[in-house]
C-alpha cells in the first residue's frame, strides 16, 4: 500500500494521531462561480513508485525522495516525459498515518490524483530528517538552499519534461517560499497552503511572549520522525549510517540548543540574526512565479498569510488567496467545512486547476477566481476582492469608555466621546484555557480531540476572566477586514505583563463569538512607527522589533501606551450585535512568559480610559445597509 505523503502536510497531525490511537472591489455573496472548466478526469489508474532515491546537493549531502509515476496496467512507468510537482518534508514520508484514502487524516486530496492526470509527484525528505543526511535546521539557510536545489534537480532528470510545480501545506508550504526566491530553473507554478511570512511573530513569540502549544508539537513530531531507520538501511549502510549520524549530531548540536535557548530566554526568544534568514516575508519580492495561497481566519499562520500575498501581489506576479474559517489542520488537509462554500471546489481541484493552467498551459478559467477570495464571520458570506485590505474600506477607531469589573460589568466602546475611568485586571493563569484560541494554538488538534465543547464557539466564560468593553447595539451592519490595532493605556504594578485581547461579537442573546486575537508583554512594548501600517493616517498593525535591546520593564506605577497587533481577518458585526474588545493576562495553553519575567506576569494591571488617556481601537471598516 503506497503511504499517502500529502497527509503528512499539517503538523499537529501525528500527534493527533498517536492520541487518538486596483479599482473598487466587488464584493458577492457565496454562490459558486459558473464556468465552463471541470477537473478532468484520470489518464492512467496505475502508479509506481521509487522509492529513496539519492539526491546530491552542492555540498555533496545526499537528501532522499520517492518519484510516483503513471504506469501501465503491467506495472511499468510509462516512457513520456512528465512535469513533476516537488514536496519536500521534515516528517518523514516513509510514515504509514494515511491510506491510500486518507482516512486517518481526513485529507481531502485523494492518494495519486494528480499522478493519475499525467503528473510525476516527487516527495523528499527535508535536510537532516526522514532519510536524508545532514543536520536539520529548520528553514536555516543551507535547507532553503536544498529547496532550490531539489527543484534544479527534478527539472533535469530523464523523467521530467523541465517543468517544475511545488504544492503541500505550513512547513511544506513554507519551503516552497524559499524555493520559489532562489528562481531555480524549471519552476513554473507553487501552491502553498497555509504557509508562515515571519514564523517569529506568526507563531513563536506572539507579541514578545513564547509559544507554548504549537511549537512542542512540532518539536516532538519531527524528532520523532527522523528516529525511524530508513528503508535502504539493508541495501546502503553506509548512507543509512551516514544519516543516523548527521540526525543525532544535528539533535545534540544544533536544534536542541536552539530550541533550549529559545526556552530559557537565550537569542532565539527573540527577533535577531537566528530569525532574519527564516523569513519569507523579507525576501518574497524574488518571489516571481504564479502563487496559490490558502490561509485560515483560526490558523496559527493568521497573521503572515495576507502579508505573503500582498508582498507577492506588488510584485506584478499572478497570485490568489483563499482565507477560510479554518484552523492548521482543516485548512491543510482542505477538510475545512467551508471550502467547497467558497466557490472553487475541493482543495484538489483547486491545485489542479492552478497546475494544469501554468504548468500543463490548459485554459483552466483562472479568471473567475478573485485575486481573494474571504469568508465574512458573523454573516458566512465569501467575499471577493482585488486585494486584501480593499479600496472600499476606511480607518475607524472605536474608544475605549468607562470602566470594567472581571466578570460583573463591561466597559464601553464608542466613536464619540469616551468617559474617563480605570479598570483593574488582575491576570489568572486559566485565562484562555477553553477557548478558539486554545483550539488555533493546538494547530487544530484540541477540537479534533474533543469536537463537541461549547467554549469553541462560545466565549462568554472566558471573558470573565478578564475586562470587557462593548459597542452599543449596532443599527447597521459593521463589516471590517483586515489587521487591527489597540492603543491600551496601562500602568503595572510589577513592571511587566501580558495583554491578551480578543475581538468578539456579542450576539443578543448574550452568546460570545471570538473573531480573532491579539497579544503583546508590555516590557516589549517598543515600537517602529516606520515599519508599522496605516490606513488613512492611523496606524492598523503595529510593528514592534522585540530585540533584547528593546526590552524594558514599565516603571511601576507609570502609565504608558501599549500599542497591540490583533491579527488580521474578515468580519461583520449585524445589527443588534455588539463589538466587544476582551482584554485578558494569560492565553492558556498557547503563550508563555520567558523565564525572568513568569512572577512580572502575575501583577495586577490597570486599563485606562477617556481624557488624558484615550485607549481605543482602529480598524479598516465598510459600513453598509
């Protein structure tokens, strides 16, 4: 039985598995697109497969892929040349957690469904896992270098005809990125879903405070996947000793000291040299081949998603995005409950739709496909726009008014004028515990697990843990897009803490939606005005550097702004709804402090409002009928 490789494209999943046993946009409503494409049907209904084959690199380290291709009903390889779609993966494709159905993943994208349509699919074992040799160091400059590489490599074998695609999801997709700016020859087309712009603030240290749910996963994951022996250790036991030696030389030497000083507030828990050559962002002007993005609203790479289509989108390059109600893993296996909603069909037909135009030269209606395509929470709707922050949306600023009491009275939000007042928040350390948040963070795993808590779509006991402050009844539909900023006044009694925001809708019967989350340790709270966005003059996402340097304790006592990055969606607040801003001190299991700020963590906060200190919220927002 062939191992379905593409399930191995989210990262939580085997723990879940081990568990378990330009112009003004148009904006439409969710019908599906008409058309005349249709996914074609298969050419050949056999495969076969070879299985590690050696792949040298420029310094002569031998990484390792499996080539599927078409066969005839003998079981031979058919002779044509194919264009060939490359995966490259650090969790092992020898592991046997799918079928040929996927049905322990639950992926959308059938086992050889492009190899059955006169694709060859290479799959290759990332520098230093699975059996490749090498030290493993995640997205360092030598593996970003193999990415491109591997793709030089495919387009000059006998079997390929030169042309190149690269598809799979997070850190599949992410190697993609990096494959796509070296311009290897041959690559014609990518289609990364649910891919990292700037892991550092997408995912590891959200607003200076560390990852605490996501990040061991994967740690174990990949760890676990590259203690497997090979296949070839019978037939090349010199390669296979090789590899075991690389594999626990690259452990010992080199990631687990990385990993270690992230966790004790070494240079890696913060945003220096180690994360500047991990960044796709920084580079994705090279990037110069038509790109396929699918991003999640509940995705633990919410925030870089938008920011890779737009950096790739100035650059004159074709691009699409699909942002759906999804988390890590819905989003990349394509079993989100919404995507076929969205107008195109499955994942599968969407890729394949994307590699028969630019690689196969088909007219596949690529067209019909909006430039990004969103889906509107609290309305369901999918809306469709030419780019991501649209040309129809304004900055508006919702301040904060009054005073909050934990779990007895909210605040207010107003465009008028705010009252002045003081709220104390005094962090608990299960803020977050049962929320969307934990289930994001969790990269989808936690509602995997247990699918049926009400607290996934219901935030209202959460929110007693901290200070609340709501809008009044809306009489017009309030639909906004985009990154949000808050501009917190705040004073600690210790000289540091944690913000932990949540834009919610509160629905009339007092049920809690979360939409979307912010973070940011007040001792980080340095900001680079010339680096942050703004929308008509004021400032929608904040960007701070988050360097040891510009780490600094708050005076206790003292009150100071604290500007907060909410990470970027698409929603609506309808009329009878509230917007809420909930402001927290712990996100439980997801962020945790760095060791010498832990007990700053538990001080009181104070939150203030009106007069001298105008705490508010800006957002791009559409107001409609």
């Amino acid at each position: 039985m062939k191992v379905n490789a593409r399930s191995l494209m989210v990262l939580p999943v085997l723990a879940l598995v081990l568990a378990s046993a330009a112009a003004a946009p148009a904006r439409s409503a969710s019908a599906p697109l008409t058309g005349g494409w249709k996914p074609r049907p298969a050419q050949w209904h056999d495969t076969v497969t070879r299985k590690d084959l050696a792949i040298r690199m420029s310094d002569g380290k031998i990484l390792r892929g499996d080539l599927t291709l078409p066969a005839t009903a003998d079981g031979k390889a058919v002779k044509q040349k194919l264009p060939v779609l490359v995966t490259i993966t650090p969790y092992n494709k020898r592991l046997p957690i799918g079928t040929n159905s996927g049905a322990l993943l639950g992926t959308n994208v059938p086992a050889d469904y492009f190899v059955e349509r006169g694709y060859a699919e290479l799959w290759v074992d990332a520098r230093g896992t699975g059996s490749s040799e090498g030290r493993w160091s995640a997205f360092g400059e030598r593996e970003n270098k193999d990415a491109g590489e591997v793709v030089t490599w495919a387009h000059r074998q006998p079997w390929s005809n030169g042309k190149v695609g690269m598809q799979g999801g997070s850190y599949l997709g992410i190697e993609q990125l990096f494959a796509a700016e070296q311009q290897p020859p041959g690559l014609k087309a990518i289609f990364p879903t649910v891919p990292a712009a700037d892991p550092y603030r997408d995912v590891t240290a959200a607003g200076g405070e560390l990852d605490a749910g996501f990040l061991p996963q994967w740690f174990m994951l990949v760890s676990a996947a590259g203690a497997i022996p090979p296949a070839f250790s019978l037939t090349d036991p010199r390669s296979a000793l090789t590899m075991a030696v690389d594999h626990l030389a690259g452990g010992v030497g080199g990631t687990l000291p990385e990993v270690l000083s992230g966790v004790l507030g070494g240079d890696v828990a913060y945003d220096g040299p180690y994360w500047a050559e991990r960044k796709p962002i920084t580079r994705i002007d090279k990037v110069k081949v038509p790109t396929f993005i699918i991003g999640g609203e509940y995705d633990i790479f919410q925030r870089g998603e938008p920011l890779l289509f737009e950096g790739i989108q100035r650059n004159g390059t074709p691009v699409k995005f699909i942002d759906g109600p999804w988390n890590h893993l819905q989003a990349g296996s394509g079993r989100g409950t919404e995507f076929g909603a969205a107008g195109y069909g499955s994942l599968a037909e969407l890729e394949l739709r994307w590699f028969d135009h630019w690689i196969m030269g088909q007219d596949t209606d690529l067209d019909q496909i909006a430039p990004v395509t969103y889906y509107e929470q609290g309305t369901g709707r999918w809306v469709r726009t030419q780019k991501w922050i649209a040309s129809d949306l304004s900055a508006k600023t919702f301040k904060l008014s009054g005073s909050s009491t934990a779990g007895v009275e909210s605040g207010g939000l107003t465009t008028g004028t705010p009252t002045s007042g003081r709220s104390t928040l005094q962090p608990l350390p299960v803020s977050g515990l049962c929320t969307r948040s934990t289930d994001q963070w969790t990269g989808g795993l936690a509602s995997a697990v247990l699918n049926d808590l009400p607290c996934w779509t219901d935030n209202r006991l959460n929110d007693a843990t901290g200070l609340t402050f709501d809008s009044a009844p809306a009489t017009k539909t309030l639909r906004f897009q985009g990154p949000i900023d808050a501009h917190l006044y705040v004073s600690t009694s210790t000289g540091d803490g944690m913000l932990s925001l949540a834009v919610e809708d509160v629905a009339p019967d007092g049920g809690v939606h979360r939409i979307t989350g912010g973070w940011e340790s007040i001792s980080q709270r340095a900001l680079d005005k010339k680096r942050s966005r703004y929308l008509d003059g004021k400032m929608i996402q904040p960007w701070h550097p988050f360097l040891k340097s510009t780490r600094k304790d708050l005076t206790p006592g003292t009150i100071a702004p604290v500007d907060v990055e909410i990470f970027p969606t698409g929603a609506a607040i309808r009329p009878g709804h509230r917007l809420r801003l909930a402001v927290e001190g712990f996100d439980v299991p997801h962020l945790a402090p760095l060791p010498d700020g832990g007990l700053k963590t538990l001080g009181p906060m104070t939150i203030y409002t009106g007069g001298d200190h105008p705490s508010s919220v800006t957002m791009p927002v559409s107001l409609t009928e």
